[in-house]
C-alpha cells in the first residue's frame, strides 16, 4: 500500500546512489514474457549510468544483484499489475506493482522518482468494494477505470449454498439442529433468532475470507448492501480501512461497474476530500496566487510559497534548478547531472509542506501541464 508515508520514506533515505527503475508492465496474455525482458534491459541502463557516475564494475554489480536476482524468480513475474516501480540503493532494496502504467525510465541521482507513485495518493489509487449479499457474495479491486474480482475461492457465495454444504448430512435435514460451529439449518420448527444467528455465522465465514484477501493490498473497502447487512458485517468485521459511508442499496441489483462508480464517489468524498478542496481553491483564486508557468512554480515552491501542486501524469522536464541565479535551466533531453525537474520540485513541495497531486491531463487545473496553487 502506497501512502504519504511511503513517499517521505523514499525521499529521506540517505544511501547513495539512489536507482529508480520504472515501466508499464502486462498482466496477461504472451505479452507478459515482455515484463522480464524490459526489466533487464532497464538494469543495464542503470548500469551505464552507474559507471558513467564513477561507479567501479564490481561495486555497480553489488549495488543491481536484488534487481537481476528478480529475473530468476518465474512466481514473481506470474502476479503482475499494470506497472512496477522498483527502488534500489547499496543498503536498500523494495519494488512496488501497482494498477497503472507507468512513464519507462532508469534514473540514477541523488534523490529517489517518487512521481511514478504518486498517482496512489490522488486519483488513480485501488480500493475495493464489496458486495454484503445473501444471495451474490463479491469482492472487487477497482480504480477509477478497471476491476477485478477478487472474490476469494474458499468462502461461501450465498447463504443458501452455505447451507446445503455446511451441516454435515446426518444433520442436514434436523430441524433446529445446530454443528459444531453453531451453525442452524432453517426448517419447519426454526425461529426468526436462529435466522439471524445462521445469517451471521455466513458473513464470519465469508469475512474471515474476505480479510484474509484484504490485507494483502490494505486497500480501503466499501461496504455495499442492504443496512441490515451492512450494519451486521461491520459489527463482525477485523478489517482496518472500513470506508465510513457505506452504498445503501441492494447490491444484488448492481453490476460490478455501477459498484466500482458508487464506491469511487465514496473514496472521492472521504479519502481524496483534499485533492477537491485544493483544485476548488485553484479556481476560485486571483491570478497572483495561481500559476502554469513550470520555472516560477519550481522557485516559489523553493521559497515556501505552494500550497498545492498539480502534474500532469507521465510529465518529464529534464533541466536543472541554479540556485546561484535562482534560474531554471531546461534541456531538450537528459544530460549528466540533469534531473527531472517534475519530479525534483514534487520532493521541494513534499518537504516544504505542500500538497503535490499527479492527475490525468484531462483532470489538470485549466487542461495545463504543470499548475500551482501559492499560500502568498
């Protein structure tokens, strides 16, 4: 899970020299016997950069090993997402899959590219939804555009199939009998309270699958469902990132895709409440507090001056920031000592209290690359 934490980790590692290597990855299809190959082709253009930096052969050999070793590793490259960011220095070592795709670049330099991953704190982030039926159990991993289903195999779909494979056959047909697990089979003696004790003993063996899923990505989750049920799950639930507001309808009548647009209006409202307020402000505001011009958002962000910063995803300006003169100096393309200077003025804004935001294009303040809401 990629979260503001995570970003400051990255940017306040000390090793040097920090690698980043990231591209678009496939997750099916032959396609996907790409992946490795693009991979490696990234580690030898690290390399280069590594021994164009001064770097010895045997230290740029230590330094790339954790990288080459991922290509030996066939059960890695099985489980793909959309992209993969990977972060390496001489003491540290982390890769990050994530559900979109991502600009491919190898960058070596004194800082980490953090803008690859900031796209999961505005609004191209997962988060689930799930489905609190007693009819159609389902469990589904969206962003704004795609969903999966990750519905776990090992847990009961509907009440009724949990009842015909629940009791044991000697019991089956027993009214008002009870297993060892306290579950009920309904039949002519039972009562409105063993309902409910059944109903609730479905959903603890459907959440402990559910969680189980869940807390392998820590996604926040919708809840979607009639409130007899949704209220139920939540006083049964041990999952962490429960999202407050829940989809107060009959989930049963939803298709995926009408889950995955009512859950994201949730996620919108409650988890990205500041990117909104933030883009409000932009447009509410004068023109001497807003900005599109790249070189004066880079030197007031230097100053303290933003407040929020928008980029346009998969932006590169490769330059550098004299801070002699106080100029930025743009270059067509990556000569040695360059940066990304998008990327470079995401950590300034980050570390000088900003808030930085990588949006689609179509999504940026006044359809522009680069923007800037100033405090002064």
């Amino acid at each position: 899970m990629v979260t503001e934490k995570t970003i400051r980790q990255l940017i306040q590692k000390n090793d040097n020299p920090k690698i980043s290597l990231s591209f678009p990855t496939h997750k099916v299809g032959d396609d996907r016997q790409q992946n490795p190959i693009r991979f490696k082709n990234l580690i030898s253009k690290a390399a280069e950069q590594l021994k164009t930096a001064g770097k010895r052969d045997d230290e740029i050999e230590k330094i790339l090993n954790p990288a080459k070793e991922l290509l030996g590793q066939p059960l890695f490259w099985s489980n793909m997402e959309l992209g993969m960011v990977v972060y390496i220095t001489p003491d540290y070592f982390d890769v990050f899959k994530i559900p979109f795709d991502v600009r491919e670049m190898a960058y070596v330099n004194d800082h980490f590219l953090i803008t690859p991953l900031l796209p999961m704190l505005s609004t191209n982030g997962t988060y689930a939804v799930m489905a609190v039926s007693q009819h159609k159990v389902r469990l589904l991993r969206c962003t704004r555009t795609s969903i999966v289903d990750i519905t776990p195999e090992s847990i009961p779909l509907s009440l009724d199939t949990y009842l015909e494979e629940k009791p044991e056959p000697h019991i089956q047909f027993h009214t008002g009998s009870r297993d060892g697990d306290g579950v009920m089979f309904f039949g002519h003696g039972s009562t409105e309270e063993d309902r409910k004790e059944v109903t609730e003993q479905f959903f603890r063996d459907v959440e402990k699958g559910i969680t189980e899923t869940l807390n392998k990505f820590n996604d926040p989750l919708v809840l979607a469902g009639l409130k007899a049920n949704t209220s139920l799950y939540r006083r049964i639930n041990n999952y962490s990132r429960i999202v407050d507001d829940a989809i107060d309808q009959n989930a049963d009548s939803l298709t995926d895709a009408n889950l995955r647009d009512k859950g994201w209006d949730n996620i919108r409202n409650f988890f990205l409440s500041d990117l909104y307020k933030s883009l409000d402000a932009y447009r509410e505001s004068s023109a001497d507090l807003i900005s599109r011009d790249p070189s004066e958002i880079i030197i007031s962000t230097i100053m303290g001056k933003s407040a929020a910063i928008f980029i346009s995803k998969d932006l590169v300006r490769w330059g550098k920031y004299d801070e002699q003169q106080h100029k930025v100096q743009y270059k067509h393309a990556k000569e040695n000592g360059d940066v990304d200077l998008m990327n470079w003025v995401s950590i300034k804004g980050l570390e000088t209290g900003s808030r930085v935001y990588v949006l689609p294009k179509n999504e940026m303040p006044d359809h522009s690359d680069v923007a800037a809401l100033f405090r002064f």
